[in-house]
C-alpha cells in the first residue's frame, strides 16, 4: 500500500541528482529568473517614489513599497539598495555634468569631424 502513494504522490517530481550540465543550466535559469524579480520590483519601486513624490520621501515611499509588497528579506533589502543606486545614478550625474560644465564651457577643443570628412572627400576626388 504505501508503494502505491510513494508512486502517486512522488517526493520530489524529478530525480534528486541531475546530471552536471543539467545542475549548472538550472542554476543559471535561476539567476536569471530571480534577477527579473529583483528588477521589477525595482522598477515597481521607482514607480512608487515617483507616485508619492509629493506625499513622502523617496526612502519612505521605497519602504512603503517593500512593506506592501510584502517583500521578504534578504529580497528586500537588495530591491531597496538597487533602487537606491538608481536614484542616485539619475541624481549625482546631472549635478556634476552641470558643475562641470560651468568649469570647463571655453577651455573644450571644437570638433572638427565635417573639416575632417570633407578634407578626405577633396583628397578622393
């Protein structure tokens, strides 16, 4: 009798080893499904703080999120980090492009790539 449920209610659906190969395409498969996640609810995030820009800080609204969301730990605290990093990437390049700009506004050599271009088309021709 109990061969009979082993058969129809099976421990596992397959085999406990996999051949190597097969191990590492599964782990990779993981990766990348695990990583989608991790984007989404960045990006879900990223909504969130965009939505209550007005109503909460940005470390607040990502909060809300992930307490909404549900999202357990260690999950949690990379979604807040990455969204974090975005954040900052959108935020600290605009200011320092703009510092340096004001620095560096006559001091850029010109480009001359049409001089250049049309300087090899006489050559040619």
């Amino acid at each position: 009798m109990a061969n009979i449920f082993r058969r129809l209610f099976p421990e596992t659906l397959f085999a406990r080893k996999l051949e190597p190969a097969t191990e590492r395409r599964l782990r990779l498969a993981v990766a990348r499904a695990e990583e989608a996640i991790v984007r989404a609810h960045v990006d879900n995030g990223l909504m969130f703080v965009d939505t209550l820009a007005e109503d909460l800080p940005f470390d607040r609204a990502i909060e809300a999120y992930v307490r909404e969301m549900a999202v357990q730990e260690p999950l949690a605290s990379t979604v807040v980090t990455r969204t974090l990093v975005i954040l900052g990437q959108e935020l600290v390049p605009y200011r320092r492009r703009a510092r340096e700009a004001e620095e560096n506004d006559d001091t850029k050599p010109q480009l001359r790539l049409d001089e250049a271009r049309s300087r090899g088309a006489k050559r040619g021709a």
